[in-house]
C-alpha cells in the first residue's frame, strides 16, 4: 500500500512541476507561470531601400502579427476573481 502512495505522491509531483499549458494554433497558455505566448511572423517588404530598412519592416510585421495573436488568445480567455479575507470582515 505504501508503495502505490509513493508512487502515486510522484507522478503528481512530476504532473504539477510540468505546469498546465493549453497549446493554441496561435500560441500557447501557460497557467502555471501566468504568460501567454504568441508567434508572430514577418516578410521583407518590396518597397524597402537597403537590408536594414528591410529587416526593420521585417521585425515590425512580425511584432504587429504577434500582437494581434496575443489579443485573440486572450479575448478568448475568460478571469474569475473571488474575494477572501481570513480573519477579517469578509469572507
């Protein structure tokens, strides 16, 4: 019996020390670490002067895609709170 409990007592230690991630086709939830991840990906423009101007616009592109992932990762999250106080007023 003891050794079923200890076995039981490690693979939930190795469940929770994994986290709990809910993986997205735009990124991924992590609520153990509470951050939410997204990809974003950029091309080089046509209209760009030189490899600079074009690697710029590049990493602007992409950032702009991630943003707009994260926002549709988190539109899609919904936040409960709930208010306790031990040892005062409200509970």
């Amino acid at each position: 019996m003891k050794k079923y409990l200890l076995i039981t007592i490690a693979m939930l230690g190795l469940l929770s020390a994994q986290g709990v991630v809910t993986q997205l086709d735009n990124g991924s939830i992590n609520y153990s670490d509470q951050t939410i991840t997204a990809v974003g990906i950029g091309f080089v423009p046509t209209n760009a002067v030189n490899a600079g101007q074009a690697r710029r616009m590049a990493l602007r592109i992409a950032k702009q895609d991630a943003m707009r992932q994260l926002i549709e990762i988190v539109n899609g999250v919904t936040l409960t709170s709930e208010t306790t106080m031990s040892g005062a007023m409200v509970d």
